[in-house]
C-alpha cells in the first residue's frame, strides 16, 4: 500500500509541474500577442516602439528555455522516481 501512495504523489508532483508549465506559456504567448499588438500602433521610429520591439526580441527566447527546463525536471522527476523505489 506504501507503495501505491508514493506513485500518485510521483504522479500528483508530475501534473502539478506540466500543470505549471502550460500556465506560463500560456501567459507568455498572450504577452507577445499584446506588446506585438501595442508595438503596431505606435509610430515606427518613436523611443516606445523601439522599446516594444527590444523586449518582444528578448522575450522570444524563452520559450527555448521553457524546453530545457522541462528537458531537466522530467529528468529528475525520473531520477526521483528510481532513487525513492523500494
């Protein structure tokens, strides 16, 4: 019976991150979707433009990031997962 609960706490810790995950793409994704829009409105050469085209450039490297960290918490998750085996 240990055993049982430790895989739906295994499996609870796994949802909760994919769960996480999604949420902050999701947000990220929005973001974009509003500073690209804001930076169409103003005019081209204007400091708030310039601005909005900076941090949507910056901001579109994280979803390579997104990846490697998923990459690197499922890994521990399956680390975790043997390590605590019985």
């Amino acid at each position: 019976m240990k055993m049982l609960d430790h895989k739906k706490g295994n499996a609870a810790g796994v949802q909760s991150f994919i769960l996480t995950i999604v949420g902050v793409g999701v947000i990220l994704a929005v973001g974009l979707v509003i500073l690209v829009n804001l930076g169409a409105g103003l005019d081209a050469d204007s400091a708030a433009a310039n601005a909005t085209t900076a941090i949507v450039t910056q901001l579109a490297t994280v979803p390579t990031w997104i990846g490697i960290l998923i990459t690197v918490a499922m890994a521990f998750i399956v680390l975790g997962y043997f390590y605590t085996r019985q």
